[in-house]
C-alpha cells in the first residue's frame, strides 16, 4: 500500500537482510491497533518452532489488492524461500497475503466481501453487521493450493492502512500476542517481520513524492524486503535511489519469466477469455458463479447481488471451512 499517493502496492516479494544499524535507526514500531468486529489473527498455519536454531525465524508478508489472486502472487512465496535457503541466514516460519482495504480506490477493486469472501449476518442491535469470515479468493487460492500460506484480513476490513503499519500489526500479533517461535531446545525468540513485494513497488519507493521518508525508513529499515522481479520494472536502477537500505533489500529474478498480472486478468474476463491455470480453480469457479468482473462498472453490482442473496439464505456463495 503506498502511504502517500495510493499507488502500486506491493503483490510480490523480495529479502531483506536487516543490519543493526538499520534497524537502531528506524523508528519503535506502533502497538495500539484497530480490530474489525470479531476479528482473529490466523496462525493456523504458522511455524512455531524452528528447524535449525543457528539461523533467523523469518514471516513473510505480501500486501496487495489481489483482485483477484493469480499463480504469480502464490509463486513470489515460493521463489522467497529458494532465496532465503540459498542466500541468507533465513529460516522462514509463514507467509501471509493481507489484502488492502475497500478504502484504497484502485481500478477493478472489489469490495473486501468478495476478495475475502465474507457474508454478513446483521446484528440484532442497531442494525449493525457482525463479520462472519468464511473464505476469500485469497483463502481458497491459500487452501487450496499451499500448505504453509495464510490469509490476514486485519487491512481489508479497516480504514485505509499504510504498509509500515500493517508490518507493525504483524509483528505486534506474532511476536507480543503469540510470544513469537522457539528452537527446539525451547529458547524463544522473536520472528522478523519481512515485505515480500513485486519490483514494480521498489519503483514506486523510488519516485520522488510518493511514499514518505518517514514509512520508507520504517519498512526498509526495521523490517526491509524480499522484491521478486517483474517485467517491465527494472529493480537495479530502482534501488539506487534507496541506496542508504540497500542491504536490507533483496533482489529475487525470476528464473522462469512470469508475467501474469490481475489486470491482465480481468481484462481477459471482461473479453470473455478463459483464465483458468492463470488463476487456481477454486478462484475461477467462485468469479464465475458471482458474475464478477464482467466489467468494471458491474462489478460492485454482481458483488452486491451477490452479497444480497447470501444475506437472505443466511449462507455465503461458497462456505468452506479453513
């Protein structure tokens, strides 16, 4: 999520080794939080002891629209832990997608209801409604097709939060609420918290005006970041200008070339073009049988009707349980 301008978020991944210059200087992270109603950090999938004590425990995090969630967005996972294995001191523990909020007004967005495909029961009182977390696109693509992958819904059911503050949460959940991991021997220790995002975000950090000094200096500095290559954003020359975190940012190439985008998918959908094994199954069969991005005008439309008819049969389009 960009801080400043709202623009690319970050979708893929990339390392970051953190040095203890970097993390002296960047600033204590935040510990009073927000919760959506009847929220429930997952960690149901979360590594709580560590294989090797010798090497760090390491939660990747990947911040995105994820509208909808492609194999690319599954795989930058994938290739973090081949990086981390062969190039650091890394042991990595979980990863997490954490969609943005239905605050953050990007093109094709829709509402956090399907992309985490909530229904809402209403309350008895005051006409409120009580959030019943069923699956989301991204949970059916985690589920489906991951052993280790969760899915936060933390960001996606707030106001607008910046991504310094959405790695805040995670590290306050992980290393305050659940005590951290151990070693096998039972020392506890504390999990660093890394962004995993697309070059196409380092290119935004980059851009003068964009993002502040301030939340660059916290993500980079603090927790720093895994970038996956991405075609068309050239990661090299977008790090020179970040050259004072320059190691605590990790580059990943993409050995095989994968271009695969959400925009690029929708707009495959729009054309009436198949997208399946651009996309998991499960996430084809649920934007098919809600009629979704048909466009992009109907599709906070089918969202709603969708959503209206969960509401009045009490059951969500597709209720699976995690």
């Amino acid at each position: 999520m960009n801080p400043v301008s709202g623009k690319s978020l970050a979708s893929c991944h990339t390392v970051l080794l953190l040095s203890p210059r970097c993390v002296e200087m960047a600033s204590q992270p935040r510990r009073d939080f927000p919760y959506p109603p009847d929220y429930s950090f997952p960690h149901h999938r979360l590594r709580r002891v560590q294989r090797d004590a010798s090497k760090t425990p390491v939660v990747l995090v990947a911040c995105g629209s994820f509208s909808p969630v492609t194999y690319l967005h599954l795989r930058m996972f994938e290739m973090a832990i081949d990086y981390a294995r062969q190039n650091t001191d890394y042991e990595i523990m979980g990863g997490y997608l954490s969609p943005v909020s239905d605050m953050y007004k990007k093109q094709g967005l829709l509402n956090a209801t399907h992309r985490l495909s909530i229904y809402l029961s209403p309350l008895n009182s005051n006409s409120h409604y009580f959030l019943l977390i069923s699956v989301n696109m991204c949970s059916l693509a985690a589920e489906d097709t991951s052993s280790w992958l969760m899915v936060d819904a933390w960001e996606a059911f707030l106001d607008y939060q910046r991504t310094a503050i959405v790695l805040d949460h995670f590290e306050h959940e992980i290393n305050t609420v659940l005590g951290g991991v151990q070693t096998e021997d039972g020392e506890h220790r504390a999990a660093r918290i890394i962004l995993l995002a697309g070059s196409d975000l380092i290119a935004t950090m980059s851009e003068p005006g964009v993002w502040s000094y301030n939340d660059l200096d916290h993500i980079l500095g603090r927790y720093g970041t895994f970038i996956v290559e991405r075609a068309g954003a050239g990661m090299e020359q977008a790090t020179d200008s970040l050259a004072r975190w320059r190691e605590n940012i990790h580059l990943i190439p993409q050995l095989i070339q994968n271009d695969v985008s959400s925009t690029k998918v929708r707009l495959f959908l729009r054309r009436g073009l198949s997208v399946h094994y651009l996309i998991p199954a499960g996430v084809v069969d649920y934007i098919q049988r809600n009629h979704l991005y048909q466009d992009e005008t109907s599709a906070a439309a089918a969202g709603a009707m969708a959503l209206k008819k969960e509401q009045q049969t009490g059951l969500p389009s597709k209720l699976l349980s995690s």
